[in-house]
C-alpha cells in the first residue's frame, strides 16, 4: 500500500505517518510535509521521485501529475484501469491525506492583501482530495486530523477499512472542498463589493449544536461565517450561564441589531425578538431604570443589551428581576459578581457592538424550496429628506424623538408602531395584521390594569408616534391624537396620505414624511 501525505495543518501528522509505516505503508510526500516527516526518522518518498518532474512555480505545480491522478483514480476491479497503469509505469495510491492552504486563517489576518490571499488558494490538495473522494471505494481519503485515529483503527482490522466508513470521510472531503471553494468566492466578492452571483455560494462553519430550535421537537445548530465581522454576535464571549438556546440567540440578534442605531448610552430590552423596552440617557444605569419602567412587564425574562459597560448600579438594578441575558461591551468586577450569582443569568461579553454592519452585509431568509436574500436595511432616513406635510412642525426635542422612535420601530416586526417620550418607549406594538391594532397595543401598553390609568396618561401626553410605514387610513391618526401623542413620523406614500394629513391638521398634530419604509417580516 502507498499514502500520498501532504499537509498544511501538521497536527498529528507524525504520528499518523509512523502507524503508517509500522502498517507497511510507503509514505509519499511534498514539501514541508516531507521535510517534518523526514526530520522525524520516517522513510518518505519525495513526490518529485514519484512523477519523475521538479516541483515548479514556487511549489505552484508539483501534484498536478498522471503518475498522482492515475494512482488515485484508477478502479481496482477494472482490468482495463490496472492494465493502462501498469503500461504506464504508475504504482496504485491507496490512502490520501491532504488537508488545504490556510485560505480561512490567511484572510482573517489584519494585514491580509489580495496577493497574499491568492498565493493562499489551494489547487493540488482539493484536486487530490476530489480524486480520492471520487474513488472512495478503492482509495481511503482523509482531510482531517481528527480521522488520523479512527483510520488507522479501521486499517488494524482483519477485514480491512469498511467502506461506510470511506463513504463518510468521502463525503466529508466534498463537503470541506465545497466550503473552501464557497470561502474564496465569498472573499473574493467582499474585496471589490460585487453583488451576488445567478448562482450564490454561501460557508458557515458550525459554533455548537444546539439542545434544540425554536421548540423541544426541532433539532438546532449555531453556525457562523468563515470570518465575520468584528461586532457580529457570534464573536460575543460567554462570561457566565448555562448554554444558549436556539431563540437566545435570534432574540439577542434581534437586541444587537437596535441597540447599533444609538451612540449615546442606551438599553434595549427584547422578548420574542421584539423591543419591549427601549431609552437613553447619560449613563446606562439611567438608561436601564427608563427602559425596564418602559415595561416592566415584558422584560421580566427578556433580553438587555447596553452598548456600555454594566457597571455595579446597573447590575443592582438588573438582578431585581429574572434576565435571560445580559449582553454589553463589558461588565465591571463589581457588576460580574452581582449578577453571575444567579446561575441561569447568560452574560455575554462583545467588544466593538457599536459598529455598523460592514457594507454589502446580506439577510437571508429560507422559504419553501429556496432562500431570499437582500441587503441588510442599514439606513434609517436622511434628514434632508424629511418632509414637513402638516400645519404644525415639530420642536427640536420632538424631532429627538421621532429619530428615537424610528430608531425603535425600524426593529419591532411590522405592522409595527412605537410611541416615545424622552428618549424612552412608552408604547410598541409589534406584529399585528393591521396597522390601527398596532397603534392600539402602543398606546395601552401591556399592562391591563394599568392601561385607563392616571399614569399611563401622563406618560401618553405629548409623546411621538413612529410607523415602519405608511397609514392606509387617517384612524391611526385619531387614536393618536386622542391618546395624547403630538406628533408623527411615518413613510408616505399612500394614495390616503392627504386623508391623514388633514386628520393632523384638524387635531393639531405635527406629521413629518421620511420617505423610508422599515418592514421586518
């Protein structure tokens, strides 16, 4: 038997070669893999003594080569197949272990230019490895360390290496290439921001398998891109609680993707990847009371995420009520140890949540059969756009918090409405099938007893109202006026935008038109 060894990644590879050799295999290599073999005392044959040609091109075309191909791919129980080699002077490879050039490692580093990743762009190893996987019932083909062990356990056996066992590395070999090759394109499209492709490949790589989905009968994992971004969650660090669930995530995703609208200190509390609870202030302890008085019924086993640090006040304040996360930039020593002694708290740790998603960043969506992607909706509305459609115009604090409110609503799933005052949610309705439900939930809140109270009027009166879109009828405009809401920002662009507008002006509302429309399916 004969193994073409030739790695990049030389864990265990050593180890491997000497069972090799103690098996009676003759180990064939290039390059650094044979120089560590041969620096190990293992017997190694060079590739080029194989081929009978010089590696060439800087190592560029060394295995691209008959006497390599024709070794791999020739089937066994094909008498023409044995023939042809044996006229040709090619000896059968029966073990291939190959694993790429590190294309992942080279383009996360910072000083990573397109020349350097190209050089890192492996052709030999897939191209051997695809061979091998090809031929898998004949030929044993390993692109993991990880399959070293199993492999040679599996050579030890009297029967030999059961082909199941090929099957499977087989297929993880077309399931790695296909990755690597997903991972190039991927890269090479970011470099020159080019839009999707008729075709698109897409290579995640798995982070954990999840206890279950969205419910105990569905099976989960977290998976997450090659190299993402700096302040993509994924790269958050569990500080402390138990493992993360299948809807922890999408809610705390739902968290960060609000909390990046705000640069002043702020706290958004999520539950079922909704806003319940939004404010600023000039500190996070501030921001924090506002947002869980906001709806201090709804954050009760929600989702916090601040974009500063939790700090000894806040944590306090925190550990008055059942989170299940608490996600932030940092946590202070003080603040860990108050909140780390609930032991079903998660405490997430993610530097640079502040930045903006890169340009180009795409949502995917599944669908029966296929998928829908889009861009990332990462405008909120320029001001220069806004348009002033009403009588009364809204004051400069007024405006503050018709921006806060559109901050807020851009993430409620639409139909979506949000009332603010302060810089502090005072009502969201989320997810109805019409827009005047939505409206209705925002201005009772989700207190019931609470909802015809002194209080809730007092909060209601001169707030802001935000819609993701348009009023298909001037009602919502009523039941904002008589809860007490002063002004408006919406969309436009309805063929009733002149109903609405006159509503305003009869109840003395101030609307504005910013001419974006924010759904969230």
């Amino acid at each position: 038997m004969r193994a073409l060894i030739s790695v990049s990644d030389k864990t265990g590879v050593v180890e491997f070669a000497r069972e090799l050799v103690d098996l009676g295999v003759e180990i064939i290599s290039t390059g650094g893999t044979h120089k560590t073999l041969s620096d190990s005392g293992i017997p190694v044959t060079g590739i080029s003594d194989v081929t009978d040609f010089p590696e060439c091109l800087d190592g560029r075309v060394k295995t691209l080569h008959p006497a390599v191909h024709g070794g791999i791919l020739a089937m066994r129980d094909k008498d023409e197949h044995m023939a042809q080699i044996k006229e040709l002077g090619i000896e059968p490879i029966d073990i291939v272990a190959i694993n790429l050039y590190p294309f992942k490692e080279t383009i996360k580093r910072e000083d990573v230019t397109l020349p350097i990743a190209i050089e890192n762009i492996d052709i030999g190893g897939p191209t051997m490895l695809r061979s091998a996987a090809k031929n898998h019932k004949d030929v044993l083909v390993i692109c993991d360390p990880a399959d070293y062990a199993p492999a040679i356990a599996e050579l030890k056996t009297e029967s030999g290496v059961d082909y199941e066992f090929k099957y499977r590395l087989a297929l993880k070999v077309f399931e790695h290439t296909a990755a690597y090759d997903a991972m190039i394109s991927e890269y090479l499209r970011s470099v020159k921001n080019i839009p999707l492709p008729a075709n698109p490949t897409f290579t995640y790589e798995r982070l954990q398998e999840l206890r279950y989905g969205e419910n105990p009968h569905q099976k989960a994992s977290y998976y997450k891109e090659i190299h993402p971004w700096k302040g993509a969650l994924v790269n958050a660090k569990q500080l402390h609680g138990k493992e993360l669930s299948f809807n922890n995530i999408n809610d705390t995703n739902g968290a960060l993707f609000c909390l990046r609208e705000f640069d002043e200190p702020t706290v958004v509390a999520v539950k079922h990847a909704n806003p319940c609870g939004v404010a600023s202030d000039t500190t996070i302890a501030k921001a924090y009371k506002k947002a869980h008085d906001a709806d201090p019924v709804s954050i009760f086993g929600g989702i916090i995420a601040a974009n500063l640090e939790i700090d000894r006040e806040t944590a306090e304040e925190i550990n008055k009520i059942f989170a299940e996360i608490v996600i932030a930039p940092s946590f202070s020593d003080e603040a860990f140890k108050i909140l780390s002694k609930k032991k079903n708290i998660r405490l997430l740790e993610l530097g640079d949540m502040e930045k903006a998603v890169p340009v180009g960043s795409i949502d995917i969506k599944k669908v029966d059969g296929g998928i829908l992607v889009q861009d990332i909706d990462a405008e909120l509305y320029d001001e220069d756009d806004l348009t002033f459609v009403t009588k009364s115009v809204p004051t400069d604090e007024q405006l503050e918090d018709l921006k806060f409110a559109m901050r807020v609503v851009k993430h409620a799933k639409s139909n979506a409405i949000v009332i603010a005052k302060d810089k502090i949610t005072v009502g969201v309705g989320p997810g109805q099938t019409n827009r005047i439900n939505s409206v209705g939930i925002a201005v009772r809140g989700t207190d019931p007893l609470a909802a015809d109270s002194k209080e809730r009027a007092e909060k209601l009166l001169g707030s802001v109202l935000a819609s993701d879109a348009f009023f298909p009828f001037d009602d919502c405009v009523t039941a904002a006026a008589e809860a007490g809401v002063v002004a408006i920002i919406q969309p436009g662009g309805s063929i009733r935008d002149e109903d609405s507008i006159k509503k305003a002006d009869e109840l003395g509302i101030a609307m504005v038109f910013s001419g974006v429309r924010h759904f969230k399916h």
